[in-house]
C-alpha cells in the first residue's frame, strides 16, 4: 500500500453511492430467519412483556404472518409453541402428539404458502415438560441424554411428518442429530435439513425466551449440564464437527452477538452454513435502548445485522426481522 497522500482511505467514503459502491457486507431479507411464537386460541394475539413489540400469536394470526414474511422477502420462519399448563408433563409427550399446537402451526402455514416459505421447528422437549429441561429427568433432576435422544427422535419425526422443513435439535444432547437424521432418512424425509444448535451457549439472554413460551416459573436448576460454558471456545468447534460428521446441514451458534468470535471462528475452520441467533435478551436490550431514548432503531438493528453477517453467518434469527425487512425494502 502506498502512503498518504497518495492513497487516501476517505475518497471512497466521500459520497453516498461511492460508500455503496464499495460496501463489502450487505444484509437482505432473504438472510432473516423470523422466530415467532404460537399459542392456543383464535383471533389472539398476546403480548409478551418482557418482549416489548413481540407477542404470541393463534395459528391464524401465525399463518398472518407467515403471509407478511413472503411479502416481506423473509425466507424462513422459526416456531416455538407455548404450551398449555395442563398438556406439560414429566415426560413432555405432548411433543409427540401429531395435533399439538407446533403441528397444527406447521400444517396451517404450509396449507396457506406452500413452498413459498420455509418452516424451521425446534426440538427440545422444555417446552412441554413441567420441569421445564429440554430433556428426561432422573429423580436427582439431572437431564438424561440416550433417553433424551430417543424422544427427540419421535419429536422431529412427528414436526416432519406435519410438514417442516428444517428440524432445529436445540436441547444439546450428544449424539442427536445422528439418531435423528438417521431416522428421518428410513421415514423417507430425505429433503428434511437439520440446522444444529451447535453451538449453544448457558447464558443469562434467554430469559424473555422462557416467559414466551411458559418456562421461566417452570424451570427447576438451570441447563449448565448440558449447554455450553461461556467461557469455552475450543469446545464449541468441537461440538460443530461432531454435529457436522453426524449429518447436520447447517449449524448455528447462541446467542448472537455476544458470541460473534465462535461464529468468526466455526466459519473459518469448517466453510459451512454457519447461522445465529440473536436472542431474546439481545432483542430487548435494544428496545430498552430504544425506550430510553439512548438509541436509534433502525441504526441499532441494521448494524447489528451486519456485524453477524461481517462475521461469515448465512442468516441471522432475529425477532427484528420484520422489521429489518421493511427497513431494507424503504
């Protein structure tokens, strides 16, 4: 490189089209996955407080808005059910009842928009038990993994046989995503993706997460056997790679931005789909921001969005994502 004032680093930032011009990252739509929360009833939308501008949504109001997604240029759509208190049990086996409120949200969305959008459902079982893990328990409350596995299995069968279109294991047991793309394979659901929760994080953003779906007053200890340290780096490639060899089509880091060195670092090391989320205590960080009158919106959530995709991610999962669409399509 040549010195100043030969070369000079401003003259292509000097005009707005030349910025453009010379802009290395753009974010579009088709990278937003738009999680959205489906509950019981009709005609009901239901705010979530601690989620402020995000609400849980009755199969129709969810098919409403899968309908905005494909307007909107959004690709994907990301379901997690609020389960009915008295549907939870020890064993959550309501996520293997092929009319719970996920398969019904599956079947309505893709009666509604075909293939004009895709379904990404997550597999864990906290949302249907009454312990509120995202596994089996014993009777010292520890999370058991092969039995775990097992019914994780019936839960992403169940989801496919409904119609998704990309099972999401969130629940970080070893060895799922080999059992379940396994069987996906023998039930002929050969098409079905497996994006992995790879890497996933034991974090303290998720807790506006688990008032929307029901699990916050539920939880009995915390999920630190099984999610991973936040501490630990070297250990999340090595979930990636196994995850990878077991036949994940994708993987995806949690939480977002907090973690934005293990995106950098899955990217390099692996050259696949590397997804993220942005999570639930990262979205209201922003609306706090927001509301104090500390911040920008539009600003915060454009330039969040780049950062992830600066850091090698495909896609992003955001509850922004709507409103990021707009915003890229003004």
């Amino acid at each position: 490189m040549t010195s100043y004032p030969m070369t000079r680093l401003r003259r292509t930032r000097s005009t707005a089209w030349s910025r453009a011009m010379h802009r290395e990252v753009l974010v579009t739509p088709a990278d937003l996955i738009w999680p959205l929360f489906v509950t019981e009833g009709e005609g009901l939308e239901d705010p979530i407080l601690s989620l402020p501008g995000v609400s849980r949504w009755s199969v129709d109001g969810i098919v409403a808005r899968a309908k905005e997604a494909v307007a909107l240029g959004i690709p994907c759509l990301a379901l997690f059910p609020n389960t009915q208190a008295d549907r939870r049990s020890e064993d959550g086996k309501e996520a293997l009842n092929p009319d719970n409120l996920m398969c019904r949200a599956i079947r309505a969305i893709k009666d509604a928009c075909g293939n004009d959008i895709g379904v990404l459902t997550d597999v864990a079982l906290d949302p249907y038990t009454s312990h509120g893990q995202d596994g089996l328990i014993d009777d010292a409350g520890y999370v058991l993994n092969d039995a775990t596995v097992e019914a994780l299995v019936g839960q992403s069968l169940n989801q496919a046989s409904a119609g998704a279109d990309i099972i999401a294991p969130s629940d970080m047991m070893d060895g799922r995503v080999g059992a379940i793309r396994e069987a996906l394979e023998s039930a002929g659901h050969v098409n079905v993706q497996i994006m992995s929760y790879a890497a996933k994080y034991a974090s303290a953003f998720y807790g506006p997460f688990r008032d929307a779906v029901g699990s916050r007053g539920l939880l009995k200890g915390d999920k630190k056997t099984y999610q991973m340290d936040p501490g630990n780096a070297e250990e999340a490639l090595r979930e990636v790679e196994m995850d990878l060899a077991e036949g994940a089509d994708s993987v995806m880091v949690k939480p977002g931005l907090p973690y934005l060195d293990i995106a950098v670092r899955v990217k390099e090391a692996f050259g696949v789909p590397v997804f993220a989320y942005q999570v639930s205590g990262e979205y209201a960080m922003i609306e706090a921001a927001v509301a104090a009158g500390a911040a920008d919106r539009d600003a915060m959530v454009l330039e969040t969005l780049l950062a992830f995709k600066r850091a090698g991610c495909s896609g992003v999962l955001t509850y922004h994502a709507a409103h990021a669409a707009r915003l890229m399509g003004a």
